[in-house]
C-alpha cells in the first residue's frame, strides 16, 4: 500500500508524535511531561518499523524536531523545514525506495581481490555509491581496476567524486544503467532490493563477471563466497549469469 512506502511512514509518525505534543499542552500539561508524551508515542510507531534504522529515524524525528525549534529562539517555526528542504535536497523522493545511507566500513573488501580476481583495467562499479566510501574501498582492492560509481543524489555525487579521487562518478539512476561492460558490480542496498539486483545482474551482465554485496544476500541464491566482518556485516559473492544459466526452464 502507498501508505507503507517509505518515508511516508516516518512523516505520519513524526505527525502523530506533534498532535500528542500539542495536545497535551492544550489540556494543560506543562512542556515537560507533554514532551514526554510526543516522544512516548514516536517510540511506540517506531517499533512498527521492520528493521532497526528505520526504528531510530522514526524515534529520533520528533525529539530532533523539537531540539531544532529550541535553538531557534524567537524565530518562526517554519525554521524547521530548513533541514527538510535541505534533505529533499541531498536525498531526492526518487532515491526514498533505495538504501538509506550507510557507508561501507573500512576495510570490509579487504579478502575480496582473492576470490574475485580481475585483469587489469576490468571496469567495476559501484551502484548507488553514495558519499563515496565503498569507492575507496574498491580502489584500494583493485589498484589496476578503472572504478566507477553512479549516485542518483547529485550532491551526493559531488561528495563522491570529491572523496574518491581515483573514480570515475556519474549522476544516474543504478536501475536503469547499463551493468553490461562491468566485470564487477558493487551494491550496498536493502533487503527488498536483492531480487531486483540479482535480476538486473543476471539479465545484463557477461559470463564470469561478479555480484558483490554488503551485508545483504541474495535470496535463495549459493554464494560462491561470504565472509563476516568484525562490524557484524557479511561480504556475499556471486556469479550472477552463472548461476541464471542454471535455472531450470519455466
């Protein structure tokens, strides 16, 4: 249903947090316990919230919120919807469906040159490399590799481009650019984007090329390795068209 699409979520739970705030004030409670109020209710839709980022957001809005307007002095409250509109900004509507900003740690594709080993001047690419941590990574695993990013947040891409000096770093849309040249694709997406990925992959990709994955696999999918990072993340690896090839015909 369109209401469960995030952030709508996140918005309409900040909203309720509001309502409870201001009617608590309205019925007499002083600021403190009637702020104690929005934050309780924040908290309780937050649980709704499948997985654990999207619980913090949806906690933290509203204490942050309120925190925001309090060093705002005298200012009008329309002070608020300066963050808003600068996030709107750096993580455009489009971008909402795809993975929240998570950078890659460093370190985490430290083994991945000895499973995934690639010739000289192979092309990869990281999809949806954000602010540009997964592409320091890749360089530093793949000296010799031309590494390339694509970010749908043109700021984003900005930074990106910025931090990771060895990349090449397009705006663009990771859905619907073309994975055919790349010995290599990177992604750090969501769980509900897995399918999708690996769909892509399998659909566009050469033979003996390789589908990277932080900390989510795909499902129902063998590996042709993973291993675990000291954060707790998992490295996945896959032989996309090899493992479509395989299927068993319809």
């Amino acid at each position: 249903m369109w209401i469960t699409r995030w952030p709508l979520p996140a918005l309409l739970s900040w909203l309720a947090a509001w309502f409870f705030y201001a009617g608590a004030l309205a019925a007499g409670l002083p600021p403190g316990p009637a702020l104690a109020c929005g934050a309780a209710v924040g908290a309780g839709l937050a649980w709704l919230q499948p997985v654990r980022w999207r619980r913090l957001i949806v906690a933290g809005g509203f204490p942050a919120s309120v925190l925001a307007l309090g060093w705002q002095g005298g200012a009008s409250g329309l002070l608020w919807l300066v963050p808003l509109a600068l996030l709107w900004w750096l993580y455009p509507r489009r971008a909402w469906s795809e993975a929240p900003l998570f950078p890659t740690p460093a370190g985490a594709l430290d083994e991945l040159a000895k499973v995934a080993r690639l010739p000289a001047g192979a092309r990869v690419l990281d999809a949806g490399c954000g602010v540009g941590d997964g592409l320091r990574e890749l360089l530093r695993t793949y000296p010799a590799a031309r590494v390339e990013g694509v970010e749908w947040s043109r700021p984003l891409a900005w930074v990106a481009r910025w931090r990771a000096r060895g990349a090449i770093v397009r705006q663009g849309d990771l859905w619907a650019d073309d994975w055919a040249p790349f010995a290599l694709v990177y992604v750090f997406q969501r769980p509900e984007s897995m399918p999708r990925v690996w769909d892509k992959a399998c659909a566009e990709m050469a033979p003996q090329s390789w589908l990277v994955s932080l900390d989510f696999a795909v499902p129902h999918v063998a590996p042709v390795a993973s291993w675990q990072l000291a954060a707790g993340k998992t490295v996945w690896v896959y032989r996309p068209v090899q493992k479509a090839a395989s299927k068993p015909p319809k």
